[in-house]
C-alpha cells in the first residue's frame, strides 16, 4: 500500500489553500460558526454523516466502514486566540484582534485531510468519530461537548489527539508517556477594604496594601505545601485597583493561576489558597474571597495507546523522527478532559525549526506539516479498525 503520506500529498495543495482560508477568518472560542460551516460542508461532501452544535459550535463526523464493532474518535480544535496578527502574510487575519496563534486552523485541516482519505479508501472495518472541538483555550470546549453527551452520543473505544510544536522539524513527532501536560486553574481574589483620601490613609482599610501581602503571601503555597517531588507553579498575572492617584480604593483584585500535574495538588493548592486569603485579610481588618477555577485537567496519556501512536508514527517517518519519551509540558490542553472519559493519547506535530512560538503574533502554521499529521490520524484508525480482524487490532 502506497505511504498514507504520499495519498494525502495528492490534495495538499487543496488543504492548504483550506486552513489558509480559515487562517484568514478566525473565531474565538463557542463563536467558530463559519470554521464550523466549512468543516461540515466538507465532511458532507465526502459522503461523511454529519452532526452540529455539539457543545455549541462543536462538529461531529461519522465514517461506518465494513462490519467490525470497533469505535474510535479523532479531535482537533477549531478557536483562535485574542491576538493582534503580526505576521504580514497574504492570508493574514482579516478580523482584528483575532489569530490564528496556536495553529487550530491546522489542526483542523489535518483532521479534515484524514476525514478525506478515510472516505475515499475505507480501509477499516468499524466506526470512526471525526470530533472538532470548540473552544479549547480556556473557554470550555472540551467540557461543554461532554456535557452535551459526546461520548454518549458517539462512543469511542480510544480517542486521539494531536499538537503542532514550533521548534521541532517537519516530519518529526515526540510523545510523553503518563503524565503529559499540567492541569490548569484559574483564579480572582477580591479584596474589600475602605475607600479613603491617599492623603489620609489612616482613614482607610487599603485593598491595595492588602492584596500586597498577599501576594507575597501565596508564594508560600508551592514552597511550603507541596512536596519538593511534585511539579507545581503558582502565578500571580494581573493586579487591579484603583483609578486615581489620589483615593485609595474600596477594593482591589488579584488574578493568576495554577498549575499541576496532578488532580490531588491542584486540590491542595485551591485548600491552602482558601485558608490563607481570608486569613490575611483579616489580619488588616479587611475581608477576601477567592474564586478557584479548573480550566483544564492534567493530561495523562494511557500506556497502551501513547505505543501505538508512536509506532504509526515510526511507521510513516522512521524511529529515529520520532521521540517517545519527551518531557512533560507545563502547559495546558482540555483534550485532557476527554481522556479522562476515554483512553487514548495526544501527540506532537513538528511545526518546523524556524516557527515562531504559539501564543506569539508572528506564529503560523506550518502547511508542510498537513501531510504529516493528516496521515498519523488515519493510520491510527486503520490500523485499530483493521479490515483483516473485523473489528479492533490488538
């Protein structure tokens, strides 16, 4: 059988000119009505049965094949972020302050040539779940399609997921075994004091002063409550208060987050964030409430699942492309949420040496990378729905 790489390269160029086009017009999170149209257009065209608004915005595609019992689900993510675009390209963000920063667009384009080459060649036997998420970059996307019964409505045996990684060749895929990706939380701490003339501060309970202290205060929570073998960050991001120069506020705001490898920490921290905001507070006559928030769970890839992903991928590149054992990331990914529902593994992409990092405006996805991930996805499924076993490979 010719390399999956090599089919898909046969409608690169048509694939490119499609994650361009969604490039150009991003949405943020639970808004990505046009992407979403797109990506059901497609499918359906295909000859693949169609599902919307799952979760909001959120499509599924089914593809029945053959007479095997077997199901699967692949994802990606379809949001942008709220960033100025600063790359200069052709095919630039036509929506201001929106971009295509972390690269969704190619991984929903890498999701639909896999979608493509599935429909055309059949090579399975079972059902697979073509699953585009809304939402992912701290709006709840993951949640909000498992809330509305994704994997009720559409069960999987095993779910895949994948990330393009600047810094890293095109052709290239690394993996982390277990533990992958930290699970994140938000939070906003409110203090409440008394508003007074800044030149009469003994008039006031100063909010500002306060939220110093604790400040200072919080960065005792991973030092002296988390054990030294645990990997743990706790950042304060953004301090409100006040809009004069001369009135102390009635109230100022702390915001930041947490992040932690494992469900039990994140616990931890929340616990001792509870007892020490009032707490000091207090000490100041002032009052505080904290809002704790879980944004993403952490990531754990399953044993099983993480070896056949990355047997594919040595299988379409050679070993020596592929990394199986790459450290874990601190960063966050609510794809984490569906793995805990469903086993399965997410993967790294190479988006090429010279990309600029996510989150960045002068990122952009990598269109070589198209082939390489678009393939991975579909000998996944062909080699879990093998035809030749009526159903699931071992």
């Amino acid at each position: 059988m010719p390399n999956a790489i090599e089919q898909i390269r046969r409608y690169h160029a048509e694939l490119t000119e499609l994650r361009r086009d969604i490039h150009a017009n991003p949405e943020l999170g639970l808004e990505e009505h046009r992407t979403a149209d797109i990506v059901a257009q497609k499918l359906a065209e295909w000859g693949i049965e169609v599902h919307r608004g799952v979760g909001g915005t959120g499509v599924v595609g089914v593809l029945r094949s053959g007479n095997g019992h077997g199901r699967m689900g692949l994802r990606a993510d379809m949001d942008a972020l709220p960033i100025e675009e600063a790359t200069g390209l052709s095919y630039a963000s036509r929506n201001r302050g929106t971009m295509h920063a972390c690269g969704h667009d190619g991984h929903t384009t890498m999701l639909l040539g896999a979608a493509r080459y599935l429909a055309e060649t059949r090579d399975l036997s079972g059902t697979v779940h073509f699953i585009f998420q809304p939402g992912e970059e701290g709006i709840g996307g993951a949640l909000a399609m498992l809330k509305d019964g994704l994997f009720q409505r559409f069960p999987c045996d095993a779910v895949f997921g994948l990330h393009n990684r600047p810094g890293m060749a095109v052709g290239r895929y690394a993996i982390t075994p277990g533990a992958a990706m930290a699970g994140g939380a938000f939070f906003d701490i409110v203090v409440t004091g008394r508003g007074a003339h800044g030149a009469r501060p003994e008039e006031s309970i100063d909010p500002v002063l306060v939220a110093c202290h604790i400040g200072s205060a919080l960065q005792s929570i991973v030092s002296r409550n988390v054990s030294p073998r645990e990997t743990a960050a706790l950042s304060i991001t953004r301090i409100q208060g006040g809009d004069a120069y001369n009135v102390i506020p009635e109230t100022a705001t702390l915001s930041g987050t947490a992040r932690t490898m494992r469900r039990e920490t994140m616990t931890l921290i929340e616990q001792a964030m509870q007892r020490l905001v009032p707490n000091v507070a207090a000490g100041f006559g002032a009052a505080a409430s904290v809002d704790f928030r879980l944004i993403f769970a952490p990531l754990v890839n399953h044993q099983e699942h993480t070896r056949e992903i990355a047997d594919i991928a040595a299988e379409l590149v050679g070993e020596e492309n592929v990394d199986r054992n790459k450290p874990p990331a601190v960063a966050s990914e609510d794809f984490s949420f569906m793995l805990e529902q469903v086993p399965g593994a997410y993967i790294n992409i190479g988006n090429g040496e010279q990309s600029a990092p996510v989150h960045n405006p002068k990122y952009n996805f990598n269109d070589d990378a198209i082939p390489y991930g678009s393939a991975l996805f579909a000998r996944i499924v062909e080699r879990r729905l093998a035809r030749e076993t009526g159903g699931e490979a071992e």
